[in-house]
C-alpha cells in the first residue's frame, strides 16, 4: 500500500506541477462553457432580423380594420414597418422576388368572402420573419369570427435556386472549414512536436541551416501536404453540388467556373492559416500528444464559427468583418455559395489569410531560435 501511495503522489505531482498538462485538461470545460454561454444568443440573433432593420411592407387593396390591427400588432414586437401602397399586385411582386421588399399584404374581396394573401420570400430573413409574424397576428384575429372573417393564403416567392443556394450557403462553409481543419490538424503535430518526441530535432537545428529557413520550409512542406486534402475537399464539393439538392433542379448550374475559383483560392489562403497555427502549437509542445492537446480549443473555435455560417443573416456587406481570421473565409464562402459574391470581400480575406499566414511564419521562425521553445527548458 505504501509503495502505491509514492507512486501516487509522484504521478499527481507531476500532473499538478506541469502548468502544460494541467492547461489542456482545464481548458475544454473552458471553452464548453464559453460555448454554451454565447453560441446560443449569437445564434438566435442571426436566425431572426436585426431590431434596426426597416421591415418594407407593401399593401395591394384597402381595409383599415386589419390594416389597423397590424399596426398595432407590429408595434407590440417593437418592429419598424414601413407601410406601402401598391395599385396592383404585378407591380410589386418583383420585389419579393429580387428580395427588395418583405412582404406584401394583398386584400381581396369578393362579395361578403374576404382573402387576405401574404407573399413573401422565405430564402430572406427578414421576409420570414416578418411573414410569419404577420401570419401570427392575423391568425389571432380569426379566433372571433364575428367581427373577422376571412381567409389567410400563404405564396412563397422564393425561387428553386434562391432556396437551393440559401442551404448550401449555410452547410458548405461549415463542413468546409471543419475538414480543412482536420486534416491539417492531423499532420501538423507531428512534423515539429515528433521531432521532439524522436529526439531528432536537435539535429536538425544544429547543421548550416538557418532556423529560420527550416521553419519555412517545414510550414511550405505541411502547406504542401494539406493543400492535397483540401483540393480533395473541393472536388468533392464541386462533384457533390449537382446531388446536394437533387430534387430542387440541377444545382450545378447555379455556379459559374468564376464562383468554384474564388472558393478554390479561399481554401488555399485558409489552409496556410491553420498550417501556420498549427505549426506554432507543435512548436509549443513537448510531444506530439500535448500538442493535439492544444490543438484541440483551436478545433472547438472554428467549429464555432462553422456553425454561424448556419445560422442565416451574416454581414456580408460590412468590410470590417472580412479581415477577421477564419470568419473571412466562412463570409467570403457564404456570399458565393448564395449567389451574391462580395468581390472586394473575397479579395479582402484571401489577402489577408494570406497576410496572417506570413506573419505567423515570422513568430515560428522566431520560436525556432528560441532555445527555450525548442528544447523545453
């Protein structure tokens, strides 16, 4: 009993005395409970309209009782509606389709029957939002037929390829992220913390080479290798695109060659992203297991963001966005995939993935002539 009890303690002590060890067990219940506590709200928020947007409602024959009574409904959830009238149905409907309006309210009255019609776009947002809020207040209405009676018709305006290209805008740039970031996490680690692990790479840092130039060139070789799996990923996007929604038409023809380039660029500037923090963990660590240790809250992070891209209205026209690391790269793919590319946006995050990427390069080369860093002291 005694002889289990020395070992205990030495084995807790080492445990409780490598602030390494001890960060890599923390850190997971760390960043659950950042997880749980801000995915949730930032989530619920893309999904509906933002609490400035102007909700522009259009209105086709008159009726001032329900008329009324949405305004006053639409003033309960603090939306801002602007009213507008319209002669014909024709003229308006263009802009649901376009997504330049949100909804229209069309009354039609025949004889003592009463049709009230709600056109709207349900691959915008804020269309169903508004629709089905509109739908919430009229329906509450029909609860006293005597003084309401009438008859509530839904008409989804949204296009096949509007609806197709909303849905693969929201899962392509998740699953995107997640397998490029997998498979460099699955080669990263060993190339500079197996290393270490070997012994080996003492020898490697004391021949002619300059440090600097090996981690340069261990960054462009692991560049190299990852670039593999994500070609591989983009042939299997391209190939899976036309089958993705079969039943809503042949997909493939949504995007032009034009599209499938900028998305190939943007996984090649993200993959020297995660290649070169990838290789500063692997630098950090020990061995090749604490370094996938670390590598881990970086997995949870992008998980995090793939997950944005799923939950509807993203700022794509705020530039500020596009410079922000990984979230570029999820923006920048949501805007192609939904057909409304932001060039200077995709410009903007190729670039400057590409920037970071340098910059991490930097501090590698910098960890590589820290004999502290490489040999654990």
């Amino acid at each position: 009993m005694k002889d289990i009890l020395v070992v205990l303690k030495k084995e807790l002590k080492r445990f409780f005395t490598d602030y390494r060890m001890l960060l890599a067990m923390i850190l997971p219940g760390i960043l659950i409970y950042i997880i749980y506590s801000f995915m949730g709200p930032i989530i619920n928020s893309n999904f509906s309209a933002s609490k400035d947007y102007n909700y522009q409602v259009y209105i086709v024959g008159e009726n001032e009782n329900y008329l009324t009574a949405l305004e006053t409904g639409f003033e309960a959830l603090e939306y801002n509606v602007t009213f507008n009238t319209a002669d014909s149905l024709t003229e308006v409907k263009p802009k649901i389709e376009q997504e330049n309006a949100d909804l229209i309210v069309e009354f039609v009255e025949q004889g003592t029957k009463l049709s009230i019609n709600l056109y709207y776009n349900s691959a915008k947002t804020e269309s169903q939002t508004i629709y089905l809020s509109t739908s919430t207040i009229l329906s509450q209405l029909q609860v006293d037929p005597i003084d309401y009676k009438f008859t509530l018709l839904p008409n989804d305006l949204a296009t096949a390829e509007q609806t197709s290209s909303t849905f693969i805008s929201m899962m392509l740039p998740f699953l995107l992220l997640v397998f490029l970031c997998t498979g460099v996490m699955s080669v990263a680690p060993e190339s500079i913390a197996g290393e270490k692990d070997r012994g080996t790479i003492a020898t490697l840092l004391v021949t002619p080479l300059k440090r600097t130039y090996l981690a340069i060139g261990k960054i462009i070789s692991l560049a190299i290798i990852s670039l593999v799996g994500g070609i591989s990923s983009f042939v299997g996007v391209i190939l899976s695109l036309p089958n993705l929604m079969s039943t809503q038409g042949d997909i493939g023809l949504f995007y032009t060659p034009v599209d499938y380039i900028y998305l190939l660029f943007i996984i090649i500037s993200i993959l020297f992203l995660f290649v070169g923090l990838y290789s500063v963990i692997s630098a950090i660590a020990k061995s090749v297991k604490e370094a996938s240790a670390y590598s881990t809250p970086i997995m949870i992070i992008v998980i995090i963001i793939g997950v944005l891209s799923m939950a509807g209205s993203l700022p794509t026209n705020n530039t500020g966005v596009y410079f922000i690391p990984i979230y570029n790269s999820v923006v920048a793919m949501s805007t192609i995939l939904a057909l409304e590319a932001n060039i200077a946006g995709i410009l903007i995050s190729i670039i400057s993935n590409l920037v970071y990427a340098v910059l991490i390069g930097v501090v590698l080369g910098k960890m590589f002539n820290s004999e502290k860093i490489m040999f654990n002291k």
